[in-house]
C-alpha cells in the first residue's frame, strides 16, 4: 500500500487535500475522479507518515450497525455503491462516514466490494472480509454481510464479558495491595515508635511486621520504579520477542479463574470462526488458514496451525485437535460426531454457545468466586496486623508491677 498526498479542486471550486492508501495497480486518477474533483498535484510520501495520520475511533457498534444495514439494503435489490452511498450520508460517526465513502468511491473506481473493505480491516476485521469475498462469488452477499455482523456482535459481547470478569479481580488485587501498603508504610510506624518506648521485649511477630514496614518505607520508591519498569518491558518484549509472547501466553491460560476466561474465550472464538467459514462454503483447510492471523493467543494460534498441518497429511479435524493436548473430550466428541454426520457447522455452534455461556457464568458470578479469597486473604492479614499489635501490649501487661 502507497501512502499519496492529493491535492484538488472539487466542483464548487474549492481547493480539498486528501491523503489516500492506494495499491499500486489502483488509478488515483479515477478515484479522484468520483469525487469531481480535478485533480493538481498527486504526491507519494513515505510509508512512517502513515502513522502520523490523526486516527478517530470508530466503535464496534458502529460496524455493526452498518453491516446490519448494509445485510438490509442490498437483501432489497439495490447496487452495493448505491447502498454505502446513503449509509455513508446518514452516519453519525464522521470517521465512518468518511470510510464508507472511501469505500464507495474505490468500488467506482472498479475495485470488487471485499478488495475496497481490505483497504480498511483495522476496523472491518479479516473475517468479514473473507466473509464478503465469498459472498461475492456465490452470489449470497447478503447473507454472508448478515452472518459478519452477527459474528462481530456474539465476539463483541465475549469480550466485553471477558473484560468485566477480569476486572474485578484486578481491582481487587490493587485494592488489597495499596491497603498493605498503607497500613504497614502509613500507619504501622506510629505504633511501632509506641512500643519501641515500652522498653519491652517484642514478639516475632511484632519484630516481623516492624522489619516488613522498615523494608517498605526504605525501598517503597524503588519498588514502584521497578514495577513500571517491568510493566513497559513486559510490553516491549510481547510486542517485539515472539517466543516471550508465547510462554506469557501459555502461563495466562494457566492462571486459576484467569486462564479459565481465556481458554472459553478461544475455545468459543475458534468454534463459531471455523463454523462461519465452512458455513459460508470454504473448506476446513482454507477457514483453519484464514482464521491463524485472528487469534491473538500464540499457544492457540500455534495449536490451530498444527492442526492444519496434520489434517493436510490425512488426519481427521477432531484426531488433529486431539493431538494438541489442550482441548476438552466434549470439543474434539462434538467436532468428531460432526465428522461423520456431516454436519459440522452446526456442532460447532454448539460448542461456541457452550463456551460463550460458561465465559458469561463467569463473568456474572466472578465477584462470588473471588469473594472467599479477597476475604480469608484479608483476614489472615488483619489477624497477623493484631498479633503484632497486641503481643507488645500484653508483653506490657504481664510485666507490670502487681
């Protein structure tokens, strides 16, 4: 993709600049041209000005609802250019406007309707593309742009679901560490000069709560330091080490509670892609191929092109997954059953559907889960707090004087 600065006069006489990705065998010319513009000056510029583009952001919810429309329009029998012309002219959102007009103008100009969406899957995702695509060539084009937007909105909801059920014990987590921190930084040392003033032999428990809140007030800084530090190197390295990325990966699935959520997430993401594809009428090899660059998770990226390998040397899907180690007997008996009676697509969903709702279970009743945890943590903490505060004070007592 070629990065061109455009510089043009639009019908009314008005002087417009556009910044335009074109392939290399796409006529700037001609998409100019459907704008009525002419044009004054075409220029390339360098592909790092691509990233200093100002980005707008475009929800979700707002694809969805234009694919939804889009499924409607061309269901009624009107061109596909006609129908991202008046989508484009009655969006909300300025950011999708201006893409479905780009897209409609690349369809002008001869592009197919897929290869105009693939100039934006940042924001259409590779499936719905695919999804286009096949669409355009069996001549189901609705039904294919129908099945893209329900595919976006179940992937939506599971990963809003996913986030709401990671985020509690998250907050939770935080919140316990910064009341540690607080009482044994903030608090503890106040009491500890009282009973250092006592002049009294204090119990290890008391001696083990003054050296914890010694070591925090002298390296509390370096602490801190250290942990943004790692956290911005963990970043880097996710995005630049590939074998880091794929260990972190594998220890996140598993995490308890955690890696249960991340394993039903993939579990039902890889289920209702692979049904959509051979749904759509592609074969199991080619939707195992296209689906490798949408799975963020490297173990289960990998696990997925393993499978493929084994199926193209004769292997059956369900023997292939199998032989991963890492799915569960109800996947590989329901993707087996769906071998032989020829209706995988529709196991599939099953197994979608039943991994969409243990990862709902989940993120519904995790507060209830986390809730014995955060509580016995927190009182074996505050009970180990009033050892130490009351060993000394009673040390006093006993040692008083009758």
């Amino acid at each position: 993709m070629q990065l061109y600065s455009i510089t043009a006069i639009d019908d009314h006489g008005k002087k417009i600049k556009k910044l335009i990705e074109m392939d290399d065998n796409e006529d700037v010319t001609s998409y100019m041209d459907s704008l009525g513009a002419n044009i004054i000056s075409v220029k390339k510029l360098p592909s790092f000005y691509r990233h200093l583009k100002p980005k707008k952001k475009i929800k979700t919810q707002d694809v969805i609802e234009v694919l939804d429309n889009l499924h409607l329009i061309v269901k009624a029998g009107l061109p596909i250019n006609t129908a991202l012309n008046d989508l484009a002219a009655d969006a909300d959102n300025p950011e999708m406007r201006n893409v479905l007009d780009d897209v409609a103008r690349r369809v002008q100009t001869g592009l197919s309707f897929s290869k105009a969406l693939s100039k934006h899957e940042k924001i259409f995702g590779e499936i719905t593309i695919n999804l286009v695509r096949i669409g355009e060539e069996t001549g189901q084009l609705d039904s294919t742009i129908k099945d893209a937007a329900e595919h976006i909105k179940k992937i939506s909801d599971l990963i809003s679901k996913t986030k709401s059920a990671l985020i509690y014990p998250s907050f939770a987590l935080v919140a316990m560490m910064g009341t540690m921190i607080f009482w044994l930084v903030v608090v503890m040392p106040k009491m500890i000069d009282a009973f250092k003033s006592f002049q009294i032999e204090l119990p290890p428990t008391t001696r083990f709560i003054m050296a914890m809140s010694d070591f925090l007030q002298s390296y509390l800084l370096h602490i801190v330091v250290l942990s943004v530090a790692a956290f911005f190197l963990h970043g880097f390295l996710r995005r630049t080490n590939e074998k880091y990325r794929y260990v972190t990966d594998k220890l996140l699935t598993k995490m308890p509670i955690f890696g249960n959520v991340v394993r039903y997430f993939n579990f039902a993401f890889i289920a209702e892609y692979i049904r959509l594809m051979i749904a759509a009428g592609l074969p199991l090899y080619m939707a195992l191929s296209i689906m490798e660059d949408s799975l963020k998770n490297l173990v289960y990226k990998k696990s997925i092109i393993d499978t493929r390998d084994l199926i193209s040397v004769g292997k059956s899907f369900s023997a292939a997954l199998g032989e991963q180690k890492m799915y569960p007997n109800i996947i590989l008996r329901m993707v087996n059953i769906g071998e032989q009676t020829g209706n995988l697509d529709s196991q599939l969903e099953n197994v979608a559907q039943y991994y969409y709702q243990k990862v709902d279970y989940i993120a519904t009743n995790i507060s209830k889960m986390m809730e014995p945890l955060i509580i016995g943590f927190i009182g074996i903490f505050m009970l180990i707090i009033m050892i130490g505060l009351m060993g000394p004070i009673f040390s006093l007592i006993t040692n008083m004087p009758t």
